[in-house]
C-alpha cells in the first residue's frame, strides 16, 4: 500500500464548501479518507458533498462556525459519530479583507482574528482532545493548517490578513511542540499557499486595483507571477495534494513545519 494512502482514515476540512478546501476535500477523499466538510455554508457544502460522492468517495456536510468553541464540540462529536473516529483535521476556514493601513478597519480586523486565528486554535484544540490518547478518535494523526504566502512575505495592503496568517504558523509551531512532549501522537503542519483564482484569491486581486496599489487586475497577477520563481499561479490542485502529503504517513516524521506551497514566491 502505498504511503500517501488514506484508507480509513477519517477526515474534517473546515472551510470545505467551496475553493481550496473543497478540492482538500476531494483529494482527502481520493485519497481513500472518509471526509466531514464543516463549514457555515450549510448549501454550498452540501453540494461539494454531493460531488465528491459521485465520484465514489465518502462524505457528509456538517455545520461548523470555526470561532465559536460549543460548534466546535458538536462538529468533532457528530463526526466522530458520523465517520466512526478522526484522524485527520484541515484547518482551512479564512477570511481575507484587504485594506491600506491608514484605512485599517477595526471590524475587519477582529473578524479576521476571529476566523484565522481564532479559528485555527480552536480547531487545534478540538483535534488535540479527540484525538489523543484516551480521547473519543483516540489514535493521534494529523493536522494541517491553511497559512498563507502572506505570512513569509511582504504584499501591499494585506497587512492585518498577512499578520493573521503568521499567527497560524506560530500556532502550529507550538501545537506540534506540545503534542509531541505530551506523547499525543499527532503530527501538526501548516501549508502557505500561493495565490490561487479561487473566490477569495480574485477577490484580492480585484481589491488590489480598487485600492490604487495597480492598476488593472491583470498587472496585479502579472506582478504575482513575477515574483513566482516557478511563473504562473496557484493551483487548487497544487495545495489539496499539499495536504494530503502532510496528512499521510508519507510525512510520518515531519512535524511543526510550514511547507511553502507558492512556486517559490516566498524563498
Ligand atoms: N486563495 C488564495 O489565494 C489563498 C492563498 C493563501 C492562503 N489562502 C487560505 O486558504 C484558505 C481557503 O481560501 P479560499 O481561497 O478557498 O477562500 P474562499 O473564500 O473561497 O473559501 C473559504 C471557505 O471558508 C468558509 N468559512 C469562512 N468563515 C468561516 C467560519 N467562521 N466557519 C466555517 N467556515 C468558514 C467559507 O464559507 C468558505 O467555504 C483560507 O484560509 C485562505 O486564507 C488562500
């Protein structure tokens, strides 16, 4: 069998309605892991669900707020119950909202800390308490968490986004460390993806133009890909087996690592 297979193994992608986590979803899924995808987009994950499942693979949609803790312990009980135990967590739910730092929002702020920091170390927590020894899954496993090329480098007004996002890798750092010297037996790695055209990637780019920063959203990805050593965008594809190499035994002894994922952007 090979290493990155994940037959049997139970999965729970936050954020898994649409984008990025949607195709983490789906390859979890191709790769052989039962998945939950638990997002406060009941429709949208739903029919990512439905997807999935025609393509033969194991799936179900449960609500998931990832920043309040009780929504949290029913998402990890249901799918425990749902699945019959959980190996693997995907911390992917985020949220982007571009502003220069003169025009800093404070609402927009907190709503970022909220569901990007706040979020992950909840999603840490739940994962830590079922999954280690003597919790409801109980068998250690992975978790992966969804930083961002945002947090190695520096991008005009992505300012309180890109700080969010280095608290993700300083979360998983400290997290591995933990579950290692507690004898939890579950790996903890972060991901910085790259741009990539999904919903909120477009988004940005758009937002880059109406904040004067270029000035079209084709310079805008043009200046992305210039700083790309590898020259061309992000992938959904490239970041979904990203995770699904850090939820495999192909990573069995990687842990508290952040793997750029962004054709070198970041280096
Ligand atoms: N797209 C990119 O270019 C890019 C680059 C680097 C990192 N990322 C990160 O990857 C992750 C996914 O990004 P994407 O491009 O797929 O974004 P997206 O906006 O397309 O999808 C985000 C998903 O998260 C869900 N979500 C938002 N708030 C939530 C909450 N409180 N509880 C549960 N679910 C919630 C949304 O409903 C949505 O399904 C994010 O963490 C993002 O910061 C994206």
């Amino acid at each position: 069998m090979s290493v990155y297979d994940l037959t049997g193994r139970k999965a729970l992608v936050t954020g898994g309605a649409r984008g990025l986590g949607a195709g983490m979803a789906e390859a979890l899924a191709r790769a052989g892991a039962a998945v939950v995808i638990g997002d406060i987009r009941e429709e949208l994950g739903q029919a990512t669900v439905d997807a999935i499942k025609k393509t033969g693979g194991d799936a179900a949609f449960l609500p998931l707020n990832v920043t309040d803790d009780h929504s949290w312990e029913r998402c990890v009980e249901s799918t425990i119950a749902e699945l019959g135990g959980l190996d693997i967590v995907v911390n992917n739910a985020g949220v982007e909202i571009s502003s220069l730092v003169v025009d800093l929002d404070p609402d927009d702020i907190r709503t970022m800390l909220e569901v990007n920091i706040l979020g992950t170390a909840l999603g840490i927590k739940h994962a830590f308490r079922a999954m280690r020894p003597g919790g409801p899954a109980g068998r250690g496993g992975a978790v992966v968490n969804i930083a961002s090329v945002a947090a190695t480098i520096a991008f005009p007004g992505i300012a309180a986004y890109s700080a969010t996002k280095s608290a993700v890798d300083r979360l998983t750092r400290v997290a591995a460390m933990e579950s290692g010297k507690l004898g939890y037996a579950i790996r903890v790695n972060c991901v910085y993806p790259g741009l990539v055209p999904t919903e909120m990637g477009n988004q940005l780019a758009q937002d880059m133009v109406t904040l004067g920063l270029f000035p079209s959203v084709e310079e805008c990805v043009g200046a992305v890909i210039g700083l790309t050593p590898h020259g061309r965008l992000g992938e959904v594809s490239d970041m979904a087996d990203a995770v699904v190499f850090l939820a495999s035994d192909a990573s069995r002894f990687i842990t508290g690592a952040g793997l750029p994922v962004d054709g070198g952007m970041g280096m």
